[in-house]
C-alpha cells in the first residue's frame, strides 16, 4: 500500500499493490526476525544493483516490515523517537497508532520508512525471490519519486466502474498482452489497436485521459519499476507483464487498480520503442501518449468496433452488461444506507488511510465506496469492511452508516454494521445538520 498527499489536503492515503504482490497469509503469524534479516538483505541487492541507474536516483529508503493484525514491526534500523529496541540484527516494535500497517513510504520516530506488510511472497525458488525483489523495487521507489518530481495523485477514474470504460479498457489490456508476445508487424498492428481503444474510451469520457495519465505516472511507474528490478530475464518480465494485464481484464474494480497492469506494459514496449522516455515522463509526459509518439503513424481506417472484434469485444460488451446490473443494485442499496439514511460523519484533517484499490467502488457524485478500509485521523481509528464507507469526493470527510441505537455524545469505541471507531480523548458525536445524522467533534 503506497501514500501520496493530494494536493491542498493534509491527507495520506495508502493503496495495496495487488494481490500477486501481497500474497498473504490467512492467518498472520508473528515476524521471523531472523527471516526479517534475509528479506532485508534481498532489499538491500536490489538497491544495489540497481544504483540509481533506472531513474538517475538510488533507493535510499528504511525497509520495515509490519504484521497488520498484531501491529509489529521489525526494521532494518532504529528510530530517534524510541518506538523500536534492538533485538540482535533487527529493531522491534509496535506500529504508531497514528500509522497504517501497509506498503508505503511514510514517516515516523524520525525516521522516512519503507513499510512492507509481512510476510512478502514466501519460498526460495526463482519465481518467489522475483516476486519479492518487484516489490521491494515498486515500494522503494515510491520512497524516491516525490524527488523525481512524479507527484502521488491518486486521480479518481471513476469512468472505469462504468460498462463502457471497462469495454475498452480491457480490449486496450489484451491488445497491449498481444504486442507483448509478438513483434514486427503484428506488434505494432496490436498497440495501434491498444491506442485505439484508449482513445475511444477517452472520447467517451472526456476527463479520462489525465486521470488515467496520473494513475499510470504513479502506481504505473512503481508497478514497472518494480517488474525491471525483480531480476527476471526479458522473457519472463515479458510473462510477467501479460499476466497483470490478465488481472485487469478480469478485475472486478478498476478505477483505482488498472495502472498497475498496463503500467507495467507501458513500460516494457518503451524500453524498446523510445530510449530516453523515463525522462519524459518525469517531465510531465504519460507513458501511453509516449508509445503513440514512438510508433509509426497507422493508415487504417477501421473504427475500434471492427478492430475490437478480434480480441472479443461482442462477449467482453455482453458480460459488462451484465455485471452493470449487478453494479446498479448494488449501488442502489450502497445509496440508501450511505446517502440516504442517516449516517456518522468523519472530518478529515490529518487523514491517513489504509485501502485494498481492488476493493473500490464509485458511488457517483456521492463519492467512493471502500470496502475494507482503516482510516486514522486526529479524532481516533476507524476500521470497517463490507463497503461500510463512503469517503466524499474532495476528501474532505467520510461517512459511515449510523446504528439505531447510537445518539449524540457517545464516545470512546463506537461500534456499527460493519464499523469501529475508537475516538480519541477529547472527541464525541453530536447532532449534524440534517436530522438523524451525527458528526465526529472534538
């Protein structure tokens, strides 16, 4: 889980890599320090081969490990605020309750750190330290890119919780998985075709393109980085690459998940077609425009339904309206309970939140929906699932559905469906401005 601070707002927000990248217990057992020590040393390699040389930066971040369920912490160093003890090689502690246990870059005891939730992908074989060395780099770099002047925005691309954002999108993910394996002719034929369906869907939906470019400059740019540092062969990045598209053609929730597949790709096709195109991406460039520029210019005259038809698009356009029904209940009860009905509001003022981006849903204007979520603020810790949350469009607060027993003045650990908020001293609930609904207030 990565965090930015969206510009204008005092707010944190850290994302999930992926499942292939967090592949985690069911049942979180305590850190293996001397585990921990190996993993450490696995970083540390990847930092050093890699010397700066990708983006003109060496990954200079902490590693810490952290076990979400018990909050431990295990690092590679200590801190100057006397949160962790030395034990032999490693420093122990607890995570501060103010932080998140999740894979990002953040700051605390003094320290800039790069958490990883434990454990990372497990096993000795090839694949496995691969695995781990794609996200060690992906987690190491957003430690360094605040530097590299590619900010973390967290661009909401709602549009692709939409049937037809997702149509093109995931014709323009298996037209990218295409090019992937092939050359010449049939190479470039595929990425026109994967520029085609970007722009049909871009059309459609006229802010897309910089919110797409945003995504793919942030989690995009991390999901790539960590792909050529994982020490495969070109081969196998080139497997790899095609399988995180396979996982954005069948995700479920794309809005905030689709930059770590065709980041990846992006990425790799450059390498090939524009020596160079790091830089312009760090000067403001997205990757998807920097593939068209490189790229002949293409005569046909074929529109996009007639091209889509080869990678599936009647079959992908049938199950998207499917899954549009599904989605149209769904938000159909979403709005009664969050919208609606009467609910407990959240201020944001020092938010930091801790989310599965795969676990995402667009409520429209009302905002985004989280399904499992932890979010620490001034006024406490709040931990839900089961889309219990609505958090507004400006991130100015969240909301959660309000109990009928709950009244104003409570304090301490308030429970509801699907939520806990444990408030801290000095905070309680009082009456909010529209009857019913109850605000956090210190």
């Amino acid at each position: 889980m990565h965090s930015f601070v969206r510009a204008g707002l005092p707010t944190a927000i850290l994302f999930s890599t992926g499942a292939a990248l967090l592949a985690q217990s069911a049942a979180p057992a305590p850190i293996d320090t001397a585990l921990a020590r190996r993993y450490f040393d696995e970083a540390a390699e990847v930092a050093r081969l890699d010397g700066g040389k990708l983006w003109g930066i060496p990954f200079d971040g902490t590693l810490i490990f952290g076990d979400q369920a018990t909050r431990t912490v295990v690092a590679a160093r200590g801190d100057t605020g006397g949160v962790l003890r030395r034990a032999g090689s490693v420093w122990i502690g607890t995570m501060p309750s103010n932080q998140n246990v999740a894979n990002t870059a953040a700051e605390w005891g003094g320290v800039r750190w790069t958490t990883v939730r434990w454990p990372p992908p497990p096993g000795d074989d090839p694949e496995a330290r691969a695995l781990r060395a794609e996200l060690f780099a992906h987690e190491l770099w957003h430690g360094i890119q605040a530097r590299l002047g590619l900010p973390m925005d967290d661009a909401p691309n709602a549009h692709l919780d939409e049937r037809e954002g997702r149509i093109w999108l995931r014709l323009e993910a298996r037209a990218l998985h295409f090019a992937l394996g092939a050359d010449g002719e049939e190479r470039r034929t595929a990425l026109h075709d994967a520029l085609r369906f970007r722009a049909e869907r871009q059309v459609r939906f006229p802010d897309a393109g910089e919110a797409e470019r945003k995504l793919e400059r942030h989690e995009g740019m991390a999901g790539y980085t960590g792909l050529r540092l994982s020490g495969r062969d070109d081969t196998s990045m080139r497997a790899r690459a095609r399988a995180l598209l396979d996982e954005v053609d069948g995700g479920v929730h794309l809005a905030r998940s689709f930059a770590y597949g065709t980041g990846p790709a992006y990425g790799l096709l450059l390498d090939d077609l524009a020596p160079g195109w790091r830089r312009r991406v760090i000067a403001g460039a997205g990757p998807a425009e920097l593939l068209r520029e490189s790229l002949p210019r293409d005569e046909r005259t074929a529109d996009a339904v007639a091209r889509g038809a080869r990678y599936g698009h009647e079959p992908i356009a049938l199950a998207e309206m499917l899954r549009e029904r599904e989605r149209d209940a769904r938000r159909a009860e979403l709005t009664a309970r969050l919208v609606d009905g009467a609910v407990v509001r959240l201020p944001f003022e020092q938010m930091q939140m801790q989310l599965d981006p795969q676990n995402v849903e667009p409520l429209g204007a009302a905002g985004t929906v989280y399904r499992a979520i932890r979010i620490s603020d001034r006024w406490g810790v709040l931990e839900a699932t089961d889309g219990a949350v609505l958090l507004a469009p400006d991130f100015s607060h969240a909301v959660v559905a309000k109990p009928a027993r709950l009244e104003a003045g409570a304090s301490g650990v308030v429970r509801g469906d699907g939520w806990t908020l444990t408030l801290a001293d000095g905070y309680r609930l009082r009456e909010g401005q529209r009857a019913g609904d109850l605000n956090v207030v210190r």
